[in-house]
C-alpha cells in the first residue's frame, strides 16, 4: 500500500528468505535495540539467523528474568520490550511476566519457539500449548500458521503492544515457520478494523469535565500509570498548578508528579498516606487520570470518594465504571485529555480552604517511624539514605513486599519514568532482573535495586548478567531476615501465628556477590550503611548491600483488607 515499485522491490527483496531471517530483519525495521532471550531447540532457526544478522541480545539465566528485564526496559524506556524463548519450558517460565505485564499495561513482544505445524497436539518435544495458556494473560497472541503472514503479524504485534492500553503480545512460531522460505512479501500497512484504540477526548465530556472541577471546592488529582504511559507528566504539572488542584498517585503512578511537589500529598491506597486517602474521602471532585480503581487503591468501595463527582480519564473504556461509579468518563490517551482540558478556559475552583486543611494533616499526621538505635537499621531509614544520597535522581527499581511500600513511601522522585515496581501482579523476583533492563535501556543513569531477602532469591541467577556486562546496578537487599510482608500479615491478622515466614537460613550474600565478581557489602548500622551506600552508589561498578535491618517493623499507615480508606491503622505512632 503506498510503496512505490522500487521501494517495493527493495523491501521485498530484503525479506526473502527464510522465517526466521525475516524475524530478526523485521526487528530491525521495527528499531529493536535489544532483546532478551534464551535458546533452546525450537529456536535454533532464529539463534542461527541472529548469529549471521546480529542485533544485541542480552542471555539471561533464567526466562523469567529475561521478560522482567524487559518489562524494566520497556517501564524506563516507552519503548516495547522484546523476549525470545524456546518452546515449551522456556514458553512457559515466561508466564508470570507476561503476566505481570498484562496487569501493568506494559509494552511486550515475546516470540517463543513452537514445535513444527506438522507435530502441534501430538505431545511432542517440548511442545505446551502457550497460546491456550496465555491467552487470558495477553493483549494479543498469535500463532503463525504461513510465513506468508509472519512479517504482517510481526508488524501487528509491535502496533497492538504499544498503542492504546500497552500490553502483552505473543507471537508463537513453529519451527517449520522460522525454516520456511518466504518467497511473495507484500507490505502492508497495519490495518485492523476491530482494533482502534480512542486517543482523542469527546469535547462535550472535556467541557463537562472543566466545569465541575471549576465548580469544586474540593477538587482532587488521582494521577496513574495511563500519565506515565502517555508520557504527560509535564501537562499534568502544568494543570495541577494552573488550578491549584492537590494531587495524589496510585503506586505505579510516582513520578507523574514531583515528589516534594507541594501540591502532591504522597501516595493513595492500601498503604497510602493519612493525607492522600483522607482527601480521597473528603473531595468532592476526584479527576481520576489513567490510573484503574484497583482494589489495593480503593479500600472498600462503599467507603471509597463517597461525596465526590467522578471523572475518569482512560484509554482503555473497559476500565471505567468497572468499580466505581463515574459521572463523566472519558475514553482517551491521557495526554490528549490533559492537553484538551489545558485548552478549556476553565476559571480555576477556589481551593485555599481545602489545601488548607490538607496541609494541616500533612503536617499533623507524616509517614513516621520511631528509630531507634539499639533495634538497627529501620527499613525506612535505608530508603531514605538512598534518596538523600540520590537526590531523587536514581531509577529504583522494587521487588514486592515490605520494601516495596517503604521504597514508594519515602522515595521522592524527581523525575518521571524512574520508577519500576510490580503493581498488579506483585510478583517477587521482579525487581532485580528489571534494573537490568533499566540499566540496559538509559546506561548513564544510576540504578538502584531495593529489594527483599526472599524476592530477591527467586531471580538471583541475574547476577551472572552483572557480571558479564558489569552493568553498574547497585542491589540494596533489605534482609529482615523475613518475608516481611506476610509476617505482618500474620502478626496482625493471624495473632502473630508466623507460619513459614521467618527464614532463619539465608546464604551468605556478600560471598554470594564475590562469587559473581561483584562487590559485595554487608551492613548493620546506619553509620556502616551511610559510608557504603555513598561509596557503592559513587562507584560505576556492580555491587550489592545486604544491609540488614529490623525484623519485626511493620508497614504503616494501613488500610486492612475489607476496610475503607477511613479506617487506616497505625496513622500515628503511640
Ligand atoms: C511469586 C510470589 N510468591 C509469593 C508472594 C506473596 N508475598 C508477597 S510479599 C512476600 C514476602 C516477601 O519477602 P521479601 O522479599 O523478603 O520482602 P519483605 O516483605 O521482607 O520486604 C510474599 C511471600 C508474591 N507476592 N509473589
Ligand atoms: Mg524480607
């Protein structure tokens, strides 16, 4: 379509040959940099064309830690991670990523190898059904039935991954595919009528939707990971102080607004601060903006925004109203909402006495905790060494627990598209493989790695990638010497019945970290931790801290499970 017959004999001209040649030649024409990936036997078509065609290609030791790496690649960068896997086990390790990537909307294409066509439903070799088993867990899959099809489809993939709500697309291949020779490639242009994602906001609802925040008293942002993903941080910055609007972010949505920002009143949610989930309660406007009314979010619905007016702005309309009722929803890229709305001549609402009142609270009640220096080092204090030490600057990335909420709590970000976390999975193993891919994607930048004694053993094989590439990630393990997270749960929920969630075996992390060639720190005081982090962190080197800290702190403020926003515990320390 549109090619004018010399292009066209060129195109065709270089796609010639076989499938898996066309693979790697399209991922080339898509701009692919890097790719994350593991070989096996279904594969070794597209191994052996990569091996005479290369485009880099980082080796994990682990599937799984080749998608997370890709997804903390895709979270940094905006751009579409790319995964490679055999067939069968090396398909089906990829499964929790891709997962998680569906959950938090990220931007994926993962080719894995199949059995050939001729063999598919026979229990072959290494043969698994992973179009069966992802299909609830992607945005998109495929299976490529003709090479024919397979640079259209790898097209459709790349567009349907990264338009509209990003997502999870897999391509399937069998080996007959990859070896298949292409002999009649026609370029098309993407087109697929069953998919247009709505980017541009319905005036009539933008017009609604500036009314009722100019007619608010007590207007309130909830800004999500949609701002992040529409790469808006910088309109909604601008509307916020254009309106004097106070604003709050879901967890994925830090770093959409400056985290010292004095409009910004911390994080909302589950382990929200007092502040955010007491301006959820109270606002009478809530302009939601690409983020989805999570459960971890919202608390009890019946207690969730119970006086406000919802506006909800998302690109994808099967988020909206599906958990809270909206007034004026809008099916839109966030950017293109937040640009619309800065065009309305909106008179801003008075906010004085609201902001007034926020203030108060922030002051009256903090994100606290009592240190204490015959206990050791108290988690929050370690993340806010980091971010002293940082400046807010690093890119952190989370595993899932505990540390988690500290890291999310106390790390003020400075910058957008530094912050790489599991929400909606909240899958362990996540955050250590995913600093390798942020580190992979933005080099010059200092990437931190806070992550938890237990997550961080489900993914350590990664530090064979320190290694290798000597990727200057600092790993920070928060060792309570616990699985933090479900040990509070016990405490407080089970009458601190810990069932198997002390560990009282560990290996030893810093001749773990040698083993690897990497430094490796141990520390177990804030004194030994403000002289390590600070040499660790100035250092363009790998290393890794098992600083240790105190077992038994919990994560407070909290909303527990079944409560409302209103309900929060532990808000101030007795
Ligand atoms: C793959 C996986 N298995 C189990 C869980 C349940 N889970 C959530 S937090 C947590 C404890 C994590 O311990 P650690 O990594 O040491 O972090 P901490 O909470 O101590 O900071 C567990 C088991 C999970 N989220 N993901
Ligand atoms: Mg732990």
């Amino acid at each position: 379509m549109g090619v004018n017959v010399e292009v066209r004999e060129v195109v065709e001209q270089k796609l010639k040959g076989s499938g898996a040649e066309i693979l790697i030649q399209s991922l080339k024409e898509q701009g692919v940099e890097v790719i994350f990936g593991y070989p096996g036997g279904a594969v070794l078509p597209i191994y052996d064309a990569l091996h005479r065609n290369p485009i880099r290609h980082v080796l994990a030791r682990h599937e799984q830690g080749a998608i997370h790496a890709a997804e903390g690649y895709a979270r940094v960068s905006g751009k579409t991670g790319v995964v490679l896997a055999t067939s069968g086990p090396g398909a089906t390790n990829l499964v929790t990523g891709i997962a998680d990537a569906m959950l938090d909307s990220l931007p994926l294409v993962v080719f894995t190898g199949q059995v050939a066509s001729t063999v598919i439903g026979t229990d072959a070799f290494q043969e698994a059904d992973i179009i069966g088993i992802t299909q609830p867990i992607t945005k998109h899959n495929y299976q490529v039935k003709n090479v024919e099809d397979f640079p259209r489809i790898i097209k459709e993939a790349f567009y349907i991954a990264s338009t509209g709500r990003p997502g999870p697309v897999v391509v399937d291949i069998p080996k007959d595919i990859s070896n298949g020779l292409l002999m009649n490639y026609v370029d098309e242009e993407v087109n697929l009528p069953g998919y247009q994602p709505t980017t541009q906001p319905n005036y009539l609802q933008i017009q609604k939707a500036a009314l009722a925040i100019s007619n608010s008293r007590k207007p309130l942002i909830l800004a999500g990971a949609g701002v992040l993903a529409a790469k808006a941080a910088s309109e909604l910055r601008e509307f916020v102080e254009r309106h004097n609007v106070p604003i709050t972010n879901t967890l994925l949505g830090l770093g959409s607004i400056d985290g010292n920002h004095n409009l910004f009143l911390g994080m909302a949610g589950m382990h929200g601060t007092y502040t955010a989930n007491t301006a959820i309660c109270e606002c009478d406007v809530l302009l939601n903006i690409g983020a989805r009314f999570d459960d971890r979010l919202t608390g009890n619905l019946a207690h969730f925004a119970p006086n406000a007016k919802v506006i909800h702005i998302d690109i994808d309309p099967a988020e909206i109203g599906k958990n809270v009722p909206t007034a004026i929803p809008i099916v839109a890229d966030a950017g293109e909402a937040l640009r619309a709305l800065l065009n309305q001549d909106i008179e801003s609402p008075d906010t004085a006495e609201w902001l007034a009142s926020l203030a108060a609270n922030k002051t009256e009640y903090p994100l606290q905790y009592k240190a204490d220096k015959e206990r050791g080092i108290l988690p929050q204090q370690a993340i806010e060494l980091i971010h002293r030490l940082t400046g807010g600057d690093a890119i952190v990335t989370t595993d899932v627990g505990q540390h988690q909420m500290w890291a999310a709590q106390y790390y003020k970000f400075n910058h957008p598209h530094n912050w790489v976390t599991s929400g909606g999975l909240g899958t362990m193993g996540f955050g250590f493989p995913a600093a390798i891919g942020a580190q992979l994607a933005r080099p010059d930048e200092k990437v931190i790695s806070i992550v938890g004694d237990a997550g961080f053993q489900m993914t350590l094989q990664e530090l064979s990638l320190l290694q290798e590439l000597r990727l200057p990630v600092k790993v920070v393990i928060m060792n309570n010497q616990s699985l933090g997270m479900v040990r509070q749960w016990q405490e407080t929920f089970y009458e601190e019945r810990y069932s198997q969630s002390l560990i009282h075996v560990q290996p030893d992390f810093v001749k773990m970290a040698e083993a690897y060639d990497i430094a490796g720190y141990k520390v177990e005081t804030m004194e030994q931790a403000e002289a390590v982090f600070k040499e660790a962190f100035e250092s363009n080197e790998p290393c890794l801290i098992d600083c240790r800290t105190v077992q038994m702190e919990n994560v407070y403020p909290m909303v527990a499970p079944g409560k409302g926003l209103n309900e929060m515990i532990g808000v101030k320390n007795e």
